[in-house]
C-alpha cells in the first residue's frame, strides 16, 4: 500500500504539450504583425493646405457660430405700471459692453 507507482510516458507527454505551445506562441507571433501590418489608417488623410498649424497661446478665446434660428433674450424684464412713466436709463447687459 505505501508504494510509489511508476509513471510512464508523463516526460513524453509534458515535451509534446510544450512543443504545441511553443508552435502556437510561434505562429501567433509571425501573424500579429501580419495582421497589424495590414490594417488601414485610423483617421483619413488631410492636405496640408486646408489646415490651420499654430501654437498654443494664453489669452481670450473667440468662436463664431453659424446656424439657422431666433435669438432668444436671456433675461426678460416685463414692468408692469399703472400709470404713464418716463425712462431714466436703460442697463446695459454685460453681452453688449
């Protein structure tokens, strides 16, 4: 009962697992090159002309849009009065300064 069992062909069978592995690693390090290689570009090529190339500056930033619409006011003011008044001075926005 307390006797070893021999066992055979186990170094047989570890030398064929790695060697399959090995041929995997092998193939899959020829062919992910391969498979890089031949992928297109990430992004669409551009000429050199139709870009605007500068450097980065500290300051105010200014951007213009364009686009169909209607101004809308941000800020409404309704003053209601019962009786006739006269205009004293009319605020500026910090929009129109």
């Amino acid at each position: 009962m307390g006797m070893d069992i021999q066992r055979t062909g186990e170094a047989q069978k570890k030398r064929t697992r790695r060697i399959i592995w090995g041929a995997v690693a092998l193939v899959a390090i020829l062919l992910v090159p391969l498979g890089l290689s031949r992928l297109r570009p990430a992004a669409p090529t551009v000429d050199k002309a139709t870009v605007w190339i500068d450097g980065v500056q500290r300051g105010p930033m200014q951007r213009e849009v364009r686009g169909p619409g209607t101004l809308v006011a941000e800020d409404i003011r309704y003053i209601p009065a019962l009786v006739d008044g006269r205009i004293e001075r009319i605020p500026l926005s910090p929009a129109s300064r």
